[in-house]
C-alpha cells in the first residue's frame, strides 16, 4: 500500500522576489520625504559651502574661484588663532562641569528626588529659547542695575561686571549655557540609569558595597553609553556657541568672548567675505569631526558593558 506525506508549500521563487521588492519600495516611499529633506536642506548646501570656500565672494557679485586662498589666509589670520583658541577655552569651561552636574542631579532625581514637579523645574530652562535666556541674563548681571549685583551689595560683596570683564565674560558666557543645559543633560543621564538593571545594585548591597562604591564601580561604567552620546553631542553644540555671544556680548569686551562661530558670522555678514568665512566654517568642520571620532574611539562607544 502506497502512502503520501504532506509537504509544505514553498513559495515560487518570483513571489519572494515580488515580496522583497515591494517591501524595499514601501521602505523607501517612508524614507523618501527625510531623504528629499537631507539632500536639499544638508547636502546640497554642504557641497555648495564648500565650493564657495575656494571662492572670493561678496554675495553681491558672482564668486570668483581662487583656489586655496582662503584656506591660505585662514591660516595666517591671528584672529582666527585666537577665536579658535576663545573656543577652546569656552568648550573646556562648558563640557567637564556640564556633565558632572547633569550626573548628579540624575542621581538625585534617580535616589532622592521622587517629586515630578522638581525634575520638571530642572528641566525647564531648557524649554527656553538661547536668545530669551541671554536676554534675562544680561539684565540680572547688569553691572549697575542687575538684581545679583544688588544681592552681592546687600551682602557687603563687591559688585561685578561679569559680561563687561574681559576675564569674567566667557565664564559667565559659559555658566549661563550651563545653566540652560545642566536639566536636559541629567534627562538623558536619568534615563541611562532606569536601564541599569536593579538587580545589579541588590547585588552588590548583599556583597556589602557601600553607596559610594556602587557610585563608582556600577553606575558609571554603565552609565559610559550615554555619557559618550552627552559628550559629543554637548562638544559639536559647544563649538557652535553663537547665540549666548551675539546677545550678551557681541564677541567682545575686547574679543574676550569672540568664539569662532561669531568671527565667521562677523567676516560672512559684516565684512561680506563670504567665501573667507566658509573656508573657516570647513576647517571648524573638519575640527568637530576629528573630535567626534576620536571621543568614539576613546569611549568605546560600540560596546556595552551590560552584555
């Protein structure tokens, strides 16, 4: 007597290769409006940025090539030397103190804070607008009539002149983005330590790990994901501090907050050397891009110590 087993049907292969293809079509029909976007919004002006570096252009005649030039005179502009060297300065004050804090007040949102309201004031001044937070910033330390010089009177402190001190106003230039950043920077911070798995804590507790030695040993380490994403992405946002500057200050006084950002926007739309200004504005590029790869490198940022 003759049996037959049922086998099952497998799909022709024409059908899977249908399948696929309308699968990559409906991917790139998502896909396509950001596509569209990146490529007229950032690439397209990116490519076009770096033609008109090797240009001489005024913006009120037609670029005219010439070269390196640009690049040439970049190089031995004292004050490009020097704005490069204000922005240093500004990223070394600005990124160390803004991590820490944004850490610390995770940990207390994480262990002590519990109140929804209190982390939302702490991330609120992120709400504000660069523009806004300057603003109210320059009238409370108004040398003469800011309410914090009035405070340091009434406590028989010496008035200060903070944004009109050429050794205070990048500092306070900088405390200020602190300020407004400090909240968001603990948001993502808090959120690495939910991923943290509480039994790695109840465990060292067992082993009689004190709060400080879990600090240390557990949560840092783990926190190494989130604080590669925090210190690149605050180090790009901090070589392109404009905002803070161009209210406050006006790069100055005496070009003791003149960032590179602002020196491009002052040859770009005050000088109108708008192909000199792009030069500089591929070299700041080029120096964000080294750092980004060389922070990933050091951090390890492909690694995750929870595996």
């Amino acid at each position: 007597m003759n049996t037959t087993e049922a086998t099952p049907e497998t799909p022709a292969r024409g059908t899977v290769n249908r399948s696929a293809r309308l699968e990559a079509l409906t991917g790139l029909a998502f896909i396509l409006p950001a596509l569209i976007g990146f490529v007229l919004f950032y690439m397209y002006p990116a490519l076009r940025g770096l033609w008109i570096s090797f240009t001489d252009w005024n913006m009120l005649r037609e670029p005219t090539f010439v070269g390196i030039e640009n690049y040439r005179q970049v190089f031995q502009d004292e004050k490009f030397w020097n704005a490069l060297w204000i922005t240093f300065k500004y990223v070394l004050l600005n990124i160390p103190i803004q991590t820490i804090l944004g850490i610390l007040l995770a940990v207390a949102m994480d262990r002590v804070v519990k109140s929804t309201v209190i982390r939302g004031l702490m991330i609120l001044p992120y709400l504000l607008s660069n523009v806004l937070v300057a603003l109210v910033f320059l009238w409370l330390l108004d040398p003469s009539l800011g309410i914090v010089n009035a405070g340091l009177q009434a406590l028989g402190l010496p008035k200060q002149d903070f944004f009109a001190s050429t050794d205070q106003a990048l500092p306070t230039v900088a405390f200020v983005n602190i300020w407004r950043h400090a909240g968001f920077t603990a948001l993502l911070f808090y959120a690495g330590l939910q991923s943290i798995p509480r039994s790695v804590y109840e465990a060292a507790k067992i082993d009689g790990a004190s709060e400080g030695q879990m600090f240390w040993r557990i949560t840092l380490p783990l926190l190494r994901p989130v604080t590669v994403f925090v210190v690149v992405t605050s180090i790009i946002g901090s070589f392109q501090i404009f905002d803070t500057v161009a209210v406050a200050t006006n790069g100055g006084p005496a070009d003791a907050t003149k960032v590179l950002v602002y020196y491009i926007y002052e040859n770009a739309f005050a000088f109108f050397k708008m192909g000199y200004a792009t030069a500089m504005s591929m070299i700041l590029f080029a120096i964000i891009l080294i750092f980004t790869v060389l922070q990933l490198k050091f951090f390890r940022a492909d690694q995750s110590d929870l595996a």
